[in-house]
C-alpha cells in the first residue's frame, strides 16, 4: 500500500503540528510550510499527493495566489 503523502501549509504552529499529528495517525506521509515560499519550495521538491493550503499565510503572497503559483 502506497502511503499518500500532504502538505499541510498553516503559519500557527500548534494548528499545523495537530493537523499533522492527526494524519500521521491515519498513516500519511506529513509535511508543513509556514510561507508561501517554504509551500512552493517543499511543493516542487515531494510534489504532495494534497495540500491543504490556509489562505491566510506568512510570505509575499496568500494561500490563494501560492496555490496558483503551485498549480502552474
């Protein structure tokens, strides 16, 4: 069985590593990015089966924008 791996991208840490916490539990691969540099950089880099993007982050440009920006 595959593991998927996601990319939890939330500036609260105790937010993030909870999320984390949690899919770890059901068995997921889990990484985090605080910025939306850091979600770009890990998002070329592992290339996530998921990403759950906050819109409000840290960095030049909102979850929405860095989305975009990964999506291209």
């Amino acid at each position: 069985m595959t593991r998927n791996k996601i990319l939890v991208v939330e500036d609260d840490f105790i937010t993030a590593m909870e999320i984390r916490r949690l899919l770890e539990s059901y068995g997921y691969y889990c990484y985090s990015a605080s910025s939306s540099d850091d979600a770009f950089e890990q998002a070329v880099e592992i290339k996530p089966d998921l990403i759950l993007m906050d819109v409000k982050i840290r960095g030049k440009d909102d979850g929405i924008k860095t989305t975009k920006r990964i999506k291209k």
